[in-house]
C-alpha cells in the first residue's frame, strides 16, 4: 500500500481518483489547493503526489519545484494544460508523469503503478544485484549505483534522480555500446507510450545529463537514440 497526496480543485475528479486508489488498496490524501500540502509532506512524506497545475491559490509547477527542492517523492501532473510546452515544463521541473484531462481514471492508476514501482527501493527477491549496479568511468569521473539503497554517486556526492530517470540510467547502462532507440527507452523505462515520445525521453536524457555534470555520459545519434559511452571500472 502506498501514501498517495491528491491535489485537485475538481471536487469530483479528485474523489474518482481516490475512490480508484483506494480500491487498489493506497491510502489516499486530499487536497483542492496547495495550501497545507508541504506541511502535510513534512509530517509524513507520501509515496507520490497526484498534482493539478491549475489550482486556485497556486500554480502546481510552481509547488512542484518547492517539493522537488526538499525531496525526490515522484510526481505526477493531472491537468487540463495540454501544450506540448507544458509537459516539457514538467518534466523539466522532475515529474515522473503527465496526464492531461479527460482521462480515464483506470489508465491513472496503472501509471500510478508504473511509477511506484520505478520508485522501489528494494532489492530483488534472491537478494542479487540488479542490472545496471556498479561503477563506470569517463574521463577522470567515476558514477556509482547502488541499486541496495536505490541511490546514484558522482564522484563521492549523491546524486538525486527521480524515479524515471533512475530506470532510464540504470537501462542504458547496460547496454554499453549499443544505440537504444527513443521508442525503446519508453518501452523498457517508462512503461507505456507516452504521447509527445521523442520529446519526453529528450528532456529525460537533458535532466540526467545537467545532474551528471556532463552531457558526454549520453551520446546522442541523431534521430535514432542515445548510448552510453561511460566504461564498466
């Protein structure tokens, strides 16, 4: 079960999107405007936040990135902001999603899902190392992961991912050498395709690169996809 915070002013949206995650057994938390929500996250951090962009005494990119400043609780966008634009906005912000109204409150769930289990930080049931742990080299850098405690190391600072680009990391890094096509870096990483694909891994690749420091651990064949170029240690 996990601690899901919903933050939507449509009464009965916000309540279909409850009732739905509270069949798949989550607990729920409501809210219709952003006031009280990061004092609620600072008494007890949820698992993921549910986050309209629209609110009525704030703007949610703009909550996002106070959230984001503080912790790495995935985020998904629910909203009426259709606009190319606006989903890059937010995934540049470090959401793990956007869905973009009418929607179907199932599918919602499923996503939910998805990125929960993006999110996971336990390791696999025979106890053995997850694929991509380990440490590579380019240049004089050294990128460590940690797939025990779910957490990433350049050099000998941490490195906050969400939980998408974690999966996305963890995924090209092993498959060292090889071009991995943006259509396949949705299937393996994110679970579905999402609508606007080319421009959704982009701007996940450009999040990762900008928190490594260097654009270099990606190369980027044109039209096609990217590989890692960093070295197994």
């Amino acid at each position: 079960m996990a601690r899901i915070i919903i933050v939507e002013d449509n009464e009965s949206i916000r309540e279909a999107v409850a009732s739905y995650l509270t069949l798949q057994d989550h607990e729920a938390v409501e809210f219709s405007k952003t006031n009280g929500v990061m004092e609620a996250i600072r008494m007890k951090a949820p698992d993921l936040i549910i986050l309209d962009v629209m609110l009525p005494d704030g703007n949610g990119f703009q909550l996002a990135k106070r959230i984001k400043d503080h912790s790495d609780i995935p985020i998904i966008f629910l909203t009426a902001k259709t606009a190319e634009s606006d989903r890059i906005t937010g995934l540049e912000i470090g959401a793990d999603d956007y869905v973009t109204k009418p929607f179907s409150p199932k599918e919602l769930t499923l996503r939910v899902d998805a990125v929960l289990r993006r999110a996971g930080k336990t390791v696999s049931k025979d106890g053995g190392r997850k694929p991509g742990a380990g440490t590579y080299i380019l240049g004089n850098k050294r990128l460590r992961i940690d797939d025990r405690s779910h957490r990433v190391f350049l050099d000998d600072n941490e490195i906050s991912l969400t939980s998408a680009e974690w999966k996305i990391l963890t995924f090209l890094v092993t498959q060292p050498g090889i071009v991995v096509t943006r259509d396949r870096i949705l299937g393996e990483c994110l679970d579905y395709m999402a609508e606007g694909s080319e421009r959704t891994v982009d701007t996940h690749i450009k999040n990762i690169r900008k928190k490594l420091e260097d654009q270099h651990w990606f190369e980027t064949v044109r039209e096609y996809g990217y590989r890692f170029a960093g070295r197994p240690e």
